[in-house]
C-alpha cells in the first residue's frame, strides 16, 4: 500500500501533466468538494509553477480559462492516474 506522501512524491517525478516541464508543484482540485478544503493528495495533479499560480491562464487564476486550454481537473487526475500506474509497471 502506498502512503499519500509516496503517492505525491511519485506523481512530482512525473513531471507537469500538462507540460512535461520539471519540478511541478501538486494541485490539489477543487471540482471534489465545492472548493472547500484540501481533497486527498491521491487526487492531487503535477503543474509547473506557471500553470498552478503563475500565469493568467493558471488554475489558480483563471479555473474556466485554465481548463479551456489545458483540460479538466477531473480529465487531469486521471491522466496523472494513468502516468503513474505506466511508470509503476516499468518498475
């Protein structure tokens, strides 16, 4: 069993999902509970600094811009949730 710490640790070396650029920072989504408090880091999706909170377009920024460019967060999650599981069966 992995650990939500293992698991953001593991979705960090992956890499922006959207971008592929290094050293993302986890996004925790907001589409799970109204915007209303943290959801699980197993939901958590790695965006580079620019398309977190840097950017007009970033998540942070501008959630409807942000998703028309980049994605949903729920379609985001489960690319990070494929990511993840394609690096684990390399191991």
């Amino acid at each position: 069993m992995i650990t939500e710490k293992q698991y953001i640790k593991l979705i960090l070396s992956l890499g922006c999902i959207v971008t592929g650029e290094d050293n993302p920072v986890p996004h925790h989504p907001k589409c799970f509970n109204n915007g209303y408090g943290k959801v699980s880091d197993f939901l958590a999706i790695p965006l580079s600094m620019r398309l977190h909170t840097m950017q007009d377009d970033a998540i942070h920024n501008n959630r409807s811009l942000f998703e028309d460019r980049y994605g949903r967060e729920v379609d985001l999650i489960a690319r990070t949730v494929q990511a993840v599981a394609s690096k684990i069966r390399r191991k």
